[in-house]
C-alpha cells in the first residue's frame, strides 16, 4: 500500500503542475459580467480564473457575486462571445 502511494504521489503532482501552467481562455469582453460597467472605469479590472477561463471584473465586490452563481455568469460571457462573432 506505501508502495503504491509512493510511487504514485509525482503523478498527482504533476498533474497539478500541467493545471497551472496551462493558459487560461482570455476574456474577451470590454465590460464587467457582474456589473456592466466598463473595464478600466473603476481603476485597473480584477482578473480571475474559473474553470480554465479568465474573468475580468471592475471590483473585488463583483468576484464575490460572481461566485454565487458562476454557471450564470460564464453562460452570459459564452453568449456576449458568440454574439460578437456574429457582428
């Protein structure tokens, strides 16, 4: 069983490593997802990461809400994408 864990165990790791290395889907959008408001208004936009996919917020309050309910806000990033292929 030790033999296992042990031999097993750099797997994980670099697994983990292959994550953070990967580069995250750029956020396309000139404005906040949360808010609406244009980025950059509010000083310089907040970046975070979900799933893969960079998100750019105008505040730190709007990481909060994001995270209430992300599956919400990524389908209206998809859709705010797929929209400006369009036009």
């Amino acid at each position: 069983m030790l033999a296992i864990s042990f031999l097993t165990s750099p797997l994980i790791g670099l697994a983990a490593d292959q994550k953070k290395d990967a580069k995250p889907k750029p956020y396309t959008l000139k404005t906040c997802i949360v808010s609406g408001e244009k980025l950059g208004e509010m000083g310089k936009p907040v970046e975070y990461v979900h799933e893969g996919r960079e998100i750019k917020f105008c505040c730190k309050d709007c990481i909060k809400d994001f995270k209430k309910d992300p599956a919400k806000f990524v389908k209206k990033i998809e859709e705010a994408e797929a929209k400006a292929k369009k036009g």
